[in-house]
C-alpha cells in the first residue's frame, strides 16, 4: 500500500508536479509517426503529461510540437493550415514554425517587428523508431533518445500503435510488470481442449483453466540496474529446472514481454509503455519488432490489431459495453470471458477506478516488481522536490535490451540468468 500523499505524488504528472518534473528528464512518446506521414499533412492533437499539444509534419519532413493554444488570442491550432514550413493559425493568420518562432503576422502592419517578440510554446520532437518523441524538460537536459530495439530495426521489422485507456498511468504500468496476473487473468484453453471437452482439466468437477493446474506461484527477483531495474520470476519446471522469465524495466516507461524460448535474434519482441495523457488517462503504445528480419503478418502485439474508436482512440470494445464479457465463455473457455488479451488488461486496469486507491491494498510477494517501481518513482519524485537530481540512464545505449525465457538449471543463479537479458538486442 502507499500513503495517500505517496499515491497522488507518483500519479499527478502536469507541469511543476514532482513527479511531471521527473518525467520530463526523459524522451517521452508522444504520437506514431504515421499519424503525421507526409509533409504539410493535417495537424493531429495530443495531450501528454496534462498539457494539450498539436503536432505536425513541415514542408522538410521536419517535426512541430506545440502548444494547442496560439499566443494571439487563444485559437485552436488544430484547426491551422499546415502550409510553407509552418502552421497558420486560421483565427488571424499568424504562423509558427517548428521552433515556435513565429514567420508571418499579417494581421499587424507590415513595418511592425512584433511578430519577433511573440513565440508559442515548441518542444523539441524527434521521429525514432516509428514513434514521435518529445523532450519537455529543461534543454541544458536533454538525454541520449534511447536506443530501444524498435528503433534499431528497418520500418520493415517492426510494428507500433498507441491507443487511449482511462486510468492512470501508474495502473498501466504495473500490470505491465505485473507477471504473476498472467497465470490468472490471461489464462485458457489450448486449442485443442477447446475442441476436445475430454481434454479439458477439471478440479473438484469444474473446469480450470489451462494456466491455473501449473505453478501459478513463482518466486520473484528485482534488481536495480543503469536503465531502471530487472525482474525475474522462476517457475518449477521438470529435469530439476527453472522456467525463468526475465524482463527489463526501461525507465520511465518501457517493458519488453518475454517471449518464448529461443535464439534471441530470431525471436519477435513486443512491450507496451504507458505515458500519461492527464491524470486520469494514458496513451498505451505497443511496439513489436524483429531484429533480424521483417516482421511477418499477425506477428505483432494483437493489441496493435484492436479496432479503435477514431476521435477517441479508445478500442471500441471497451468499459461501456462492458469489455464484451461473455459469461458462458467464462465458464468454459477462458479465465475472464473477455476474448481479447490486450482488452482483459484494460478492463482491470480500468476497473481499479481512475486513480487506483493505493492505502487500501494489500501486496503479497508477487508485487516485488511493483514494489520496486514505486519506490524507484517516489525517489525520483522526491529528489525533484529538493532540489537534487533524480536518478535518469547516463545513454542512449543503456537501453539496448531484450527479454528472456529460458530453462536453466536450479542451481545456476539470478545472478549469473541476468547477463542473458543486458544483451543488446541488435
Ligand atoms: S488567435 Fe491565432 S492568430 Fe489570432
Ligand atoms: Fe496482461
């Protein structure tokens, strides 16, 4: 549980908060770069840490993030001509470039140098593995763009999407490094159980999910490391062998699923960040990605697959039709009755209300990850708050990473698993 004080401090994100202070030392994802593909495309709108931006691509290819809000008289920027290296405000014409200078005021009198005095609020925005990223922190800060996998692949080998979900960006998070709520939450039949009711495992008469007869209790391990921290959790598996899952967690918001057992530069990764839209909303981006070669149809994260609403960016299952819950699904093929993986996350996370009451928990020994992330969070929050400086990785390279499964000998320790995971993925 967290203290009241505790929970607002990690959850409240807009600008001179501890915690939004502490999030702006780093290179955020803001939007997908196919949301502005072309040069002079329509303008798109994005709140991010609380604050209402518009982004857009120039004539050069060159990215804009401003503030939705001209300086003149408060217009939309959503509503400008994207045109000759610059939005134009379509209220009074005035015209910003990329910078936020401001070119062109042809509402004031040719001989008037106002124009040069009037700036909106830009930040610096990069296009880097299929993803807008914004900088918003002080510029005597500005980090490394972090070499995450996605970004060191081809376009070709990786597939990205970002979607809305209604809660705070914490609960996101946490059910990300959440990896005991996968043996419950996710579980189902195999395929052929499905079509074979004979196969199906039952307990005391009732059917159970597949995932639910294994070792649905592992043993967790955190460690802090240069990029934020790693967790593992090991399962009984036969031979005298751990099943090991090993996951990085990338400050301030990136996971890498651990997929199956496999030479790690053939395997296809996928994660999901969480980045806070206000406080009680936050964008999901997913991104999947082979450092060998292309990525293959379906072989992407099928939350990029789910429908989206278009204005809102919510998946059109979603809370107001109660995720699609099918009861009869629920007792006889999967664990929640929801069909969709990514949509039986959401529903959860949602579920704990906007901002999750934190004073009211109860954590057990599989919240260690959880644990960790708030700790490493209040830290930074709290540095920020006295003016020191919080914890941030030192490079771009720090976040060369990749997940790992793996069948290892019991006696071989965490210690010696970990190395597998620093590996860079490409
Ligand atoms: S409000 Fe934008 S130009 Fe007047
Ligand atoms: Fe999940």
């Amino acid at each position: 549980m967290l203290t009241q004080n505790d929970n607002e401090l990690i959850c409240k994100t807009g600008p001179s908060t501890p915690m939004g202070d502490y999030l702006r030392r780093f290179w955020i994802p803001a939007l997908c770069s196919d949301e502005i593909a072309e040069p002079d495309s329509p303008p798109v709108r994005v709140k991010i840490l609380n604050e209402e931006l518009v982004a857009f691509r120039d004539t050069n290819g060159d990215v804009g993030l401003i503030d939705n809000y001209c300086p003149h008289r408060r217009a939309s920027m959503f509503f400008g001509r994207n045109e000759e290296c610059g939005l134009r405000c379509v209220y009074h014409g005035w015209k910003f470039d990329t910078n936020g200078d401001c070119v062109d005021m042809p509402s004031e009198p040719a001989e008037s140098n106002f124009k040069d005095k009037v700036k909106i609020t830009a930040y610096p925005a990069r296009d880097w593995g299929g993803f807008i990223w914004a900088y918003m922190g002080p510029a005597e800060l500005q980090p490394d763009l972090p070499e995450v996998g996605w970004a060191m692949v081809p376009d070709s080998h990786r597939k990205v999407s970002r979607r809305l979900q209604e809660n705070n960006y914490v609960q996101g998070i946490e059910g990300g490094i959440d990896s005991s709520h996968v043996s419950f939450l996710h579980a189902g039949l195999t395929p052929y159980q499905r079509d074979h009711p004979e196969a199906r495992p039952v307990r005391n008469g009732v059917m159970q999910p597949t995932a639910m007869i294994g070792d649905s209790a592992p043993r967790f391990v955190v460690q802090d490391t240069n990029y934020g921290f790693v967790y593992g959790a090991n399962r009984d598996a036969e031979n005298d062998e751990y099943y090991w899952r090993i996951t990085p967690f990338m400050m301030p918001f990136f996971t890498i699923i651990p997929g199956s057992i496999g030479n790690a530069d053939d395997l296809t990764y996928s994660g999901h960040g969480w980045i806070p839209a206000d406080d009680e909303n936050c964008w999901m981006f997913t991104y999947s990605w082979n450092a060998s070669r292309p990525l293959n149809k379906g072989e992407n994260h099928p939350a990029s697959d789910l429908e989206l609403e278009p204005r809102t960016m919510r998946a059109t299952i979603n809370r107001d039709n109660d995720y699609g819950i099918d009861r009869e699904m629920q007792r006889n093929v999967n664990y929640t009755g929801i069909a969709n993986g990514s949509v039986q996350d959401a529903g959860i996370q949602e579920g704990m209300g906007a901002i999750c009451d934190r004073t009211k928990e109860h954590l057990g020994t599989s919240d260690s990850a959880i644990i960790n992330l708030r700790r490493v969070y209040l830290r930074g929050a709290r540095e920020i708050m006295e003016g020191g400086e919080p914890f941030t990785p030192e490079k771009g390279s720090d976040y060369r990473l990749r997940s790992v499964s793996l069948l290892q000998d019991r006696e071989i320790s965490f210690n010696d698993t970990v190395p597998f995971v620093l590996n860079k993925s490409r």
